[in-house]
C-alpha cells in the first residue's frame, strides 16, 4: 500500500499555480519589512505580537527552516526574540515564489546563501532542521496530512520539532487546525491558541519528531 506522503507531486502544482497567482505580484511591490512577508500588519510591534509566539516551542539551539518565509523578515527577526528567551537559532528559508525569493536574499544578504526556492511539496532538502515551521496553507486543506509527514520524514531532524501556525484573515471562519493535526495522525505536543478581539485567532502546534 502507497504511503499518503507519497502523493503525486502533479497533485499540488495547481496549488501552488494558484498560490503564486495570488500573492507573487503582492509581495515583491510590499517589499521589505512586514508587509512583504504574509503579514496585514506594518509597524514593527503589530509584527511582534503577530509572530513573537513561534519563539516559544523553540526551546533548545539548532538550525531552522521556515517554510514560507517570503521577504525573510521573519528569518531576520525570530532568532532575536528566541535570543531572549536563551535560545540561539540558525536561520534558513524555503519560499515557492522565485521573485520573493530573490527579494528576500536582496534584503538580507548575510541569509542568501540560506534562502532556496521550490515547493515544499518536490523540493529536497540539504539537510534536516532542529525546527521547521510552515503554514497549514501550503497545501490544500484535506492535504495537511501529506505536508506534516513529508515534513517530518524529509525536513526534520531526529528530535526536532515540526511547528505548524494557522492565520485566519479578516471575515474568514478559523480553521480547526489542531483537530485537523490530530486527524491527520498528528496529535499535537503542544499548543498555543490566542485570540484577538474582531479577528481570527492566531493558531501553532507543535509535533517532535
């Protein structure tokens, strides 16, 4: 019997046709800073409260890959606030979008050599990763399972940590991420759910590897 990680990688080329149609142009005119890296936010703080949170089950140093990672202003700005916390992390990125990607090396040159382009769903990996975070949006919504176990079979290192985050826009019913991680096979190791007044709440679980 077929492992469900081994879907066709034809089955998620549309998504992410879909995906690049719909934010690539975006992104490249927001250019640096929050607005350029999936965020409706512009100043520096909302960012903070946004994002600060996935320095939490960051709890030991390693090497990081941020699935996603868009301008890399999340790249530039993590390892701070896990620095905080006494936590050192090496940064490294995957982003779909070619032009995203290459806007993000123009940023932050120190992290080019860093920063790949492909799909989470066909691109190898050079190495395995202390921590990995992605977005449950990377693939369709009844595919999560397929992203978290190639995740943890190809991207994660032997006790690592795989961190999944669930953002809800404006208007949008919140997705059920952490009964979807449990069904997907997934029971989360930990948790955060924090909910903001008007607007959907801000979702990540973890699962070690």
């Amino acid at each position: 019997m077929a492992r469900r990680d081994d879907a066709p990688v034809n089955d998620f080329r549309e998504w992410d046709r879909r995906t690049a149609e719909l934010l690539e142009d975006a992104y490249v005119a927001a250019g640096a800073g929050p607005g350029g890296s999936g965020s409706g936010e512009t100043s520096e703080g909302a960012w903070r409260a946004k994002r600060q949170h996935l320095a939490v089950p960051m709890d030991r140093d390693g090497t990081w890959l941020d699935v996603g990672c868009a301008n890399g202003h999340l790249l530039a700005t993590l390892p701070a606030w896990a620095a905080e916390r006494g936590v050192t992390i090496e940064p490294h990125g995957l982003e779909l979008l070619p032009r995203v990607a290459e806007l993000a090396r123009s940023l932050h040159p120190e992290l080019a050599g860093s920063i790949w382009t492909g799909s989470v769903m066909s691109w190898t990996p050079p190495t395995r990763f202390r921590y990995v975070t992605t977005l449950d949006d990377a693939v369709p919504p009844d595919r999560l399972d397929v992203l978290v176990d190639r995740l943890l079979r190809d991207f994660v290192a032997p006790g690592g940590r795989l961190i999944v985050s669930s953002y809800t826009g404006r208007g949008q019913p919140p997705r059920r991420l952490f009964e979807d991680l449990t069904g997907a096979g997934h029971p989360p190791d930990g948790t955060i759910h924090i909910d903001r007044p008007g607007r959907g709440p801000l979702l990540t679980a973890w699962i070690d590897a």
